[in-house]
C-alpha cells in the first residue's frame, strides 16, 4: 500500500485522518469512493486529483472536496508522495452546516477542490499544529470552523455576520457558566451545543462572535488560568494540578502553559517566591 491514514479524532458524524501516500510516477493512479464528505487540505507534495466535479492539481494549502458516492482517482505524475488532514463529515452533519452558512443553499460541491485561500490560511495553520502536537481536542472545532469556511468559500458567501441575538448571548452565557463549572472534565463542543439546543456549528459560530474566541479556546484558557492560580498559591505537585486542572497528561500542560503563560510551570512558581 502506498496510503496509510491515521485517525487523529472523531465524534458523531465527523472524523479527521493524517494521510500520508508515498505513491510516485511509476505508480498506478489508484481509484476509491468517497463514503463521506471530504475536506482534506493539502499540507506537503503535490498530486493530481480526478472525480466527477472535474480533475485539479492540489499542492499545498489547496483544499480537496469530495461527495458520498463520488469516485475518485489521484496521481503522482509530477512528483512523489503528499500529506493530508482528511476531515470527513456524515451528510446530516454536513446538512447541519450548510444550513448555517449565510448564502449556502446546496448540499454537495460542485468543484474538485478549491485553491490555497487567504481566509483559509490560518484555521489550516492552527489544524496543522494541532496535528503536530497531537492536539487531539482540538479537532472538534476545527473542524467545524474548516467546513463553514470551505462552504462559504465555495458557494461564494463570504459576507458579514449578523450581529448575535439576545437569545444567542444568553446561550454563550450559559454555555459559559457551565465550562466554569466542569472545566475540569471532558466537554466536547456538541455536549455544549446540546445544553444550548442549536446545532453543533451555529453555537460555535455564535460563541466566537460574543467570547472572542472558540468553546475548546476558552476551556484551555480557563483549566491554564486556575493551574496558574494553584501554582502561586499551594505547594502541592505540578503534575496534580495538572490533573485537576483537567489535563490528561503532564506533558501536555507543561507546552501549553509554556505557549500561553511564556515559561514553565516551575519557573513560574519559583518567581512567587522571589517576587
């Protein structure tokens, strides 16, 4: 096999696959099925991608997008091997996002895939990363947020927002209240939309309209903000409040405070005691 996929996340409807082909110009063009809606970005090598929507050269930063039912075929001619965050979503999910998207009347992609775009650039940078550091947690929203945008830049409905409703500030706030309350366990972004009866990605748009930032976003900022209490106010062991800070593993707590908080855990409480 020239194909080897790796599942990085799922949940109920979506899941996302580090796909990796080592496939060259001596190799066969290979055909499958789509099975689900694809959204795959293209994050090293270069490939020729062949389906009903048409046929296009993906390299980097370029977007592939594919049907349920749609046989596909990719090629090496000009080059070996390629690298893709593979982001499948069920038609019912998929459904649920299209019928948020402003413009966005069509269920379905009408071309082969759409070229790298500027709008796209950070949230794949942020998917890439997250990929690297095994941030699995983080696919949840990224995904959703990748999808609408590649709706929205291939319907051509790029437009500005509405401004959020009272109704919608008031099931940020709750939503808000209830990360507070239980950030120190598992809550995914459609336990959190559930609580707030709206769709998975209608309650992530609106939460990053009136917070500023995404549910995941805000659930790290807030675990990162009581560890950083806990270390200027106890002596007790860092990985423990890692733990009850809601972090699976120590490592993990220790980059991501490192990144938001500028040094270490250690460090920083060691300047408590000189400060």
């Amino acid at each position: 096999m020239t194909t080897s996929e790796q599942n990085l996340a799922s949940g109920p409807g979506w899941h996302v696959s580090d796909v990796v082909c080592t496939a060259g110009a001596g190799d066969r063009p290979f055909e499958e099925e789509h099975r689900t809606y694809c959204v795959a970005a293209v994050t090293s090598g270069t490939f020729r991608y062949r389906t009903r929507q048409g046929m296009a050269m993906l390299a980097p930063g370029a977007i592939l997008l594919g049907n349920p039912g749609a046989c596909y075929e990719c090629g090496h001619e000009h080059g070996a091997g390629d690298r893709c965050l593979s982001f499948h979503f069920a038609p019912a999910y998929m459904e649920g996002i299209v019928a948020e998207v402003p413009g966005a009347r069509r269920l379905g992609f009408a071309a082969p895939r759409l070229p790298p775009l500027p709008v796209l650039a950070p949230l794949l940078a942020e998917a890439e990363a997250a990929r690297e550091t095994a941030d699995s947690d983080a696919f949840e929203d990224l995904g959703l947020r990748i999808a609408g945008a590649v709706v929205a830049a291939a319907t051509g409905s790029l437009r500005a927002r509405r401004p959020p409703s009272r109704r919608d500030q008031k099931r940020v706030a709750e939503a808000v209240r209830l990360i507070e309350l239980e950030a120190d366990r598992p809550l995914s972004l459609t336990e959190l939309a559930d609580g707030t009866a709206t769709s998975p990605y209608h309650f992530l748009r609106t939460f990053r309209q009136v917070a500023g930032m995404t549910p995941y976003q805000f659930l790290l900022k807030t675990r990162l903000h009581r560890a950083a209490v806990r270390l200027r106010m106890s002596n007790d062991a860092i990985s423990a409040i890692a733990f009850e800070a809601g972090f699976n593993d120590l490592s993990t707590f220790n980059r991501r405070f490192r990144r938001v908080m500028g040094e270490a855990p250690g460090a920083y409480r060691a300047r408590r005691r000189v400060s």
